[in-house]
C-alpha cells in the first residue's frame, strides 16, 4: 500500500478529491470552480462560456488554453464535468493494488473524474519538466451525461484545433472509439376510448392494447441499428378501460440516415396498429446525438497509435455505441477519438478505476502532445 500510494501520490490525491465534490448533471458549479482554480494554478489559460443559462444548469463549459510551440497544430482534450446518480457523498477507497471503488453506495465519478484526474496530472509534468509540446486546448463540459447538452452550445470560437482526444470510455488503456452513434430519443401517445370494464367494455378503446399491438408489430431494426422500448404507462384503474398509453425509447444507429428510417418505421407501425383498433397515435422525436465516424487513416488515429506504441500499450480502434462530447465535436469539424481513461463498470456503484491505469494513461496523453 506504502509504495502504491508513493508511486502514484499526486494522482491519488488528485482523484480523492475531485470525485468527492457532487457535481450533477447541471450542477457542476462547486466542481468548475475547483478545476478552474487547479488550471489557473498550472499557467492555463481559462474561460467560462454560458451554456449553464441555455441548458438551465449551475456551470458553463470550461474552456483552459496552455500555450506551445506554434509551428505545430493545437490539440483539445477534454473530460466532462458530471457524473450520473447515485452521485451525492461520493467517497473514493482505493486498496494494497491500487484498485480505486467508491464506498459502494454511490458511483465512484471515475466517469469522467479519471480523465479530468489524467489531463491535470498530464499538464502538471509539462509544466515541470518544460518539455516542447504542442498548443493544448481544454474542454470541460458540463451535462454530457444528459446527451451532451453542454457541448452542444459550447462557445467553439475559442477552439483551434483539428484533433480531439476525448477521454471518456471504458475499457484498457489503449482502446479508443472512432466512431459512434446517432441517438434518438421518442414518446408515443396513444389515444383510446374509455368504458367501464365491468359493464361497456367493448364500447370503449384500449390504449394499452394497441401499444401492445404496435411493440409486438415493429420491424427488426436495421443492420447496426438498435431500438428500444424503454418505458410504458398508461390507465387510471382497473375496471376502466385505458383510453392513454404513453411510451418512450430510443435507437441507435452508427448510421444516421439509417436511424431516421428505424424511427419512421416505429412511428408509422404505433400509426398504423392504433388506426386498426380506432385509436389515435401521436408520435414525436428528437436527435440527441449525430453519427460521426472517424477515418482509420485520420492522423488523429495514427497518431494515438504511434503513442500506443511508444508508452508500451496495445491500440485497440472499434466503434461504440455510446455518445459522447465528441459527437458534438464532429459536428464543427473537429475530427477526434474517444479513449479510454480507466473507467469500469460506469453509471454503477461498482465503478471502480485503477491507479496504475491512470498512470499508463498520463503517459499516452504526454506523447499525444508532444513536440
């Protein structure tokens, strides 16, 4: 135990104390504030945007510049401020291995505490050891847990660079997404008719039902597609007939026109099944997140392979089917990967990380930057 927590002292401290500030989907302001008083400590350069007042949170998106050599290209990194419920009193444990859990009544917050933890840790040995880097963006964004909300209305004018490294995702130290999905969220409505079931049964129109009918009677999705129905309500009591029935699901595609058809196909199927038994559907969407696939040939990819290498770690590129801050980067043209950061076991309270894992990861982010 004494030589783990001498070998990796800093980082250990660093992680301790940021997993146990609450920090909510939307209320990041006690957390922003502590990460924005660590960077203005290192030298960086930092900016709050308003994104709090567009999204209703506490907390804008924390912008952090560290200056270097400009002959060559800027760099962003970024880790999201939040973390999922049951997030409040965090308490961070970590044993003899390094093995880091929470107390085991909350989350641990290693999503994505583990990569605000690394890129603190990676900025601070820049500092001391003067080694030539590139210009470094940051982007702490706030609500990325909720669709990546913050970073969708983040203030892009400040931001340079052509390459992002998001660290965000499970898995070994090593792996990194380069693709990810479209995500849409949907309700139904389903309108019937209601009787009194014991006496006028038939002369009402059971909502229920025809959500019945129409889950029964979607397509299988599309090749690379996921749909599901996550959620239903509906009726009043039992002896009368239901005449609403609201459901609510997603899909997900790493194709985007392909998830627009799986959601014109669920709605015409809840259109089509409650028109057969007189009933009503009114069917709604939105886009949460667009599909972005970065190119293995992309120097953004090559160059995380080639850092893989240097550190000693095996590459490992696949797409996922999780969303993330760098959705939204795609978006304005920013071409990135999402990499793992030694979170495991996410929006659980088995979460756990790994010291030596965040230790492995500073080193692969220092040769990203590198000069």
């Amino acid at each position: 135990m004494i030589e783990i927590m001498t070998k990796h002292k800093r980082l250990w401290e660093t992680f301790h104390a940021l997993t146990a500030i609450d920090s909510p989907s939307f209320g990041e302001r006690k957390f922003c504030d502590e990460l924005k008083k660590r960077l203005i400590a290192l030298g960086v350069e930092v900016y709050e945007d308003n994104a709090g007042d567009k999204i209703g949170g506490d907390s804008g998106n924390l912008y952090g510049y560290l200056p270097g050599d400009t002959a060559l290209p800027p760099v962003l990194l970024s880790a999201h401020m939040d973390t999922v419920e049951p997030g409040k009193g965090k308490r961070a444990i970590v044993d003899s291995s390094g093995l880091i859990t929470s107390a085991g009544d909350t989350v641990l917050g290693a999503d994505d505490v583990a990569g605000i933890t690394i890129i603190l840790e990676a900025i601070t040995r820049l500092r001391e050891n003067g080694r030539p880097h590139r210009p470094v963006e940051l982007l702490f964004p706030a609500a990325e847990e909720k669709y990546g909300v913050g970073s969708a209305v983040a203030d892009y004018s400040r931001v340079a660079s052509k390459e992002a490294y998001t660290l965000d995702l499970c898995g070994s130290i090593g792996e990194a997404a380069n693709a990810a999905p479209t995500i849409i969220a949907f309700e139904v409505s389903v309108k019937g008719k209601a009787a009194h079931a014991g006496f006028v049964a038939k002369e009402g129109i059971h909502a229920i039902n025809a959500v019945a009918g129409a889950i029964a009677a979607l397509p299988e999705p599309l090749e690379g597609t996921i749909c599901n129905i996550g959620q239903i309500s509906g009726g009043i009591a039992n002896n009368i007939v239901p005449d609403l029935c609201r459901v609510s699901g997603e899909i997900r595609s790493l194709f985007h026109d392909k998830a627009l058809a799986q959601w014109e196909a669920v709605k015409n199927t809840f259109e089509r099944e409650a028109a057969r038994v007189g009933a009503i559907a009114a069917a709604n969407m939105r886009v949460e997140t667009t599909a972005y696939t970065t190119p293995l040939e992309a120097r953004v990819v090559q160059r995380f392979k080639a850092a893989c290498a240097k550190v000693g770690v095996t590459d490992y590129i696949h797409a996922t089917m999780g969303g993330s801050d760098n959705n939204n980067f795609a978006l304005r043209g920013i071409e990135g990967i999402v990499i793992a950061c030694s979170m495991h076991d996410v929006h659980s309270t088995r979460e756990y990380s790994r010291l030596g894992e965040l230790q492995q990861c500073v080193e692969l982010v220092l040769e990203l930057v590198k000069g």
